[in-house]
C-alpha cells in the first residue's frame, strides 16, 4: 500500500488526538503543577536575588538563567512524566484494584494519579513558602492558618447572630 504525505499527516494527527482524548481527564492536574513549578522557579529567582543583595554579593553571579532553566526543565519534565506514567498505570490497573477493594464502586476515579499530584503540589508550596521565610521572615503557612482561623470565627459569629435573630 502506497501511503502518500497526506495520509502520513493524517494518521499522525489522529494519533495526537487520540492521545490528547486518553490524557484530557488530567490536564487540570497537569496545569497546576506546571504553574507551581514556574512559581517556585520565580520565587526562588527572587529569594536568590534577595539574599544575595542582602550580603553584597554580585547578583548577576548568582541569579543566571543557565540555573533557572535547568531546575525548571527537570522538574517539570520529572513530575509531568510521573503524572502521564501514574496515570498510564492507575486508568489499565491501579484504578480496577482499588475499585475491587472498594466494594466494586469508589467515588473518586484516578486516585494514585490524583495523590501523587497532590504531594508533588505539596512539595512546591513547601519550596516557596522556604523561599518566602528566607526573605521575608514569615511563613505563609502560618499566614493562611490564621486568616482560615479568623474566617471560621467570622462565619461562626455570623452564624450565631443569625440564630439569635431567628429566636
């Protein structure tokens, strides 16, 4: 059979399609580690430009792009393979045992994929909130625990006023 240029054109991008369709249930989780990653990358541009500023250090020695890109591109190609590998594995296996452990129904679909993306976020959040620490002298953990405290206080005032109005 004579395959002509056209054709080749087509089968490939009927292949990409196909491929595009089998890995779309995790695009969200894909994206968001890409943008934790560029944010920690940033984050960690801007603590190393900090720190070195603030001990006189030659900035453009210590921030380089050569740096950036390297840490950029291993971890996204590292955690952007792991997720399409996990996910590989959890749609042909992972997802089948852990639906037969679960009684035959289990409510959430791709659940490896879905923990493993949440660590590697986890991680990220981990790295930035160091780099925040080191320049700011604050943790945003510490930060966001207070403000969901002083959220709960808020709703549960709001909450009791209301009772007390329908009383």
């Amino acid at each position: 059979m004579h395959l002509t240029i056209l054709s080749l054109k087509t089968n490939l991008l009927v292949m990409l399609a196909s491929l595009s369709l089998y890995f779309a249930p995790i695009y969200a989780l894909m994206f968001l580690l890409g943008t934790a990653v560029l944010l920690d990358t940033f984050a960690g541009r801007w603590c190393a430009k900090r720190l070195a500023q603030r001990n006189g250090e030659n900035v453009r020695l210590k921030v380089t792009s050569k740096k950036t890109r390297q840490g950029l591109v291993s971890k996204m190609i590292t955690y952007q393979s792991a997720i399409l590998l996990l996910f590989v594995l959890d749609s042909y296996m992972l997802n089948d045992v852990i639906n037969y452990i679960g009684g035959g129904h289990f409510p959430i679909q791709f659940i490896i994929t879905k923990f493993v993306g949440l660590v590697f976020l986890w991680v990220e959040f981990d790295s930035f909130d160091e780099k925040y620490y080191l320049v700011k002298g604050v943790k945003l953990k510490d930060k966001l625990v207070e403000k969901f405290r002083l959220i709960k206080k808020l709703v549960f005032g709001l909450k009791t006023i209301k009772d007390e109005v329908n009383d």
